[in-house]
C-alpha cells in the first residue's frame, strides 16, 4: 500500500496540473486562433486573447469544406463501425467462450494476433479486396478448373466482380472486424458464473436466447465502452477514407480538413483552418462526454 502523506499528494497534483496543461494547450490555442482574423493569426507571436471572429471562421470552414455533408457521412461511418465492432465481438467471444468445437482457442489466438496488423499495414491488399470482394472466390474457381470447365461446356466465362469503391459498403465493411473487441467480451463472458449458464439451460433456454437476453444486457457497460472507444477511433480515421472514396459524394469530415489548408500561395488563413478543426472535433467529445460514466464503469468494473 502507498502511504499517503501531506507531501506525496502534493506531488501528485502538481504532476496531473503540469500533464493537464499539457495536454490542454494545444486545444487553447486551437480555440483562440479560431476567433481571431487572418491578420491577427498570422502575427507572430499571436495573441493568446481571445478574438471576435469565432462565428465567421466558423460559417467559412462550414462552407468551404461542405461540412453539412460530409459530417452526415461521418456519423454515419463511424456509428455504423463502432455498433458493427460491438456486435461482431460480442459474437464471436459468445462463440469461443460457450462452444466446445476443436481448435476455438486456435481461432481466438489467430483473432488475437490480427492485432499486430493495423490497417495501415495491410491496407493495400484490403484496397485490393474493395476494389473487387470477388476476387479471390474468381482466383479459387480459375485454380480448380471450374472457370475452364463452365468456359467449355457451355461458352460461358465466369468473371465475378464485386467492386466497394466509392460505397458506404466499402467504406464501413472493413474496418468491422476488431480483435480488441473481442478480447474484451470474452474476459468479460470468462466472469459471468457458469451456473447461470446451466441455469438458462435448464429453462429451456437456446444459446440465442441466452446470448440475446442474458449475456447482451449484462454487458451493457463494455458495450458502450467499446462503442465509444471504437467511434471514437472510427471518426478519426483518415487514410482509409480518403483511399477508398474519390467521389466527394461519400467523403467524411475528417478529410475535408485539407480543403482547409492554408494555400502556400498569399496569406494562409489558419482561424478558418482552426474553426474547421473545432467543428470537425465537437462530435466525439460530445461522445465520450456523454458515455463518460459508463465508458470508466465498463473498463474498470469487476463486479458483473
């Protein structure tokens, strides 16, 4: 046990005070340079006092950007991820913790090693597969015969194209998939008591039933802490958004930021940059905000 003493907790809040500022700062500074105007941002050094432009820079970062637009498609994208994450995890621990079948822990240790590839890693066979879902059902049947088979027996070419360019579909379907997810529910499902599994058996309940009526509600905190988690990682993604939709139609907010960036030609308008930057940031702080309470009650709980 740590002795607490008058000095120690002295200690201690001044380093959480200086951590605090730290990270701070920068969101000051954001905030301040989105309420001056172009003149009084580009003075160096700007003044840290507050301007009378904020709703200006706002309306041009709104307008330049289509914000309207493209933050309807962000909270569809990272809303969609983020609930696709929780039920896709919640499954397929519910699957390796409850099923006995052979080689479920081969299977969860090989979910479990994925974490080792982030996206950006394997982003360019993932951008292969958007381009076209089908394709490696196509190379199966060229390497069994099939395509020849079918080609000569009845003149016909089999050629599967499934292309998720430019689609919610292929904006969203990748990125469901989480390994963290997973881990989470199934040490949360490894807590839950066995006898309220044979309990559940013993009323005649189905797996689906127990899963759906039992386990799910139960996991309501690591539900929202995951889902806060992961919409919050899901809205600041940037690289696969922006290589996977040339069409402006499907773009999300968070890569609209470059149409912000100040041109290297004539005086760069870095308050319309930072108003943009203060819209584009609201959304997932509003979040975690809101889902504070459950996201600390679901990560930290051990008492089920």
């Amino acid at each position: 046990m740590v002795e607490r003493t008058p000095i120690f907790n002295a200690i201690c809040q001044i380093v959480l005070f200086i951590g605090l500022l730290t990270v701070l700062l920068p969101f000051v500074i954001v905030i301040v340079a989105a309420t001056h105007d172009i003149r009084a941002v580009n003075t160096v050094p700007m003044s840290m006092v507050p301007g009378s432009e904020l709703f200006t820079n706002l309306h041009e970062a709104w307008v330049r950007a289509d914000l309207g637009r493209k933050l309807l498609n962000s909270f569809l994208f990272a809303g969609t991820v983020a609930a696709g994450k929780v039920l896709l995890s919640s499954m397929a621990a519910f699957a390796i913790v409850y099923f006995r079948f052979p080689g479920r822990m081969l299977m969860f240790w090989l979910i479990f090693i994925t974490l080792m590839l982030p996206l950006e890693v394997r982003i360019v066979p993932t951008y292969a597969v958007a381009a076209n879902a089908l394709a490696p059902f196509q190379a199966i049947l060229n390497i069994t015969g099939i395509t020849w088979l079918i080609q000569t027996v009845s003149g016909l070419q089999v050629k599967l194209e499934w292309g998720l360019l430019n689609s919610y579909t292929g904006l969203i379907l990748p990125l469901v998939a989480t390994a963290t997810g997973t881990f989470l529910y199934r040490q949360f499902y490894l807590t839950v008591p066995d006898e309220l599994a044979e309990a559940a058996k013993m009323d005649g309940s189905g797996p689906v039933r127990f899963f759906v009526d039992i386990l799910f509600p139960l996991s309501k905190p690591n539900m929202i802490a995951l889902f806060t988690i992961m919409f919050v990682w899901s809205w600041n993604q940037y690289l696969w958004p922006m290589l996977i939709t040339t069409d402006p139609n499907f773009g999300i907010a968070v890569t609209q930021l470059k149409h912000l960036i100040p041109s290297e030609f004539g005086l760069p308008d870095w308050n319309v940059a930072m108003a943009g930057t203060l819209i584009i940031m609201a959304p997932p702080l509003i979040v975690v905000i809101l889902m504070q309470r459950w996201f600390v009650r679901g990560l930290i709980s051990t008492e089920k």
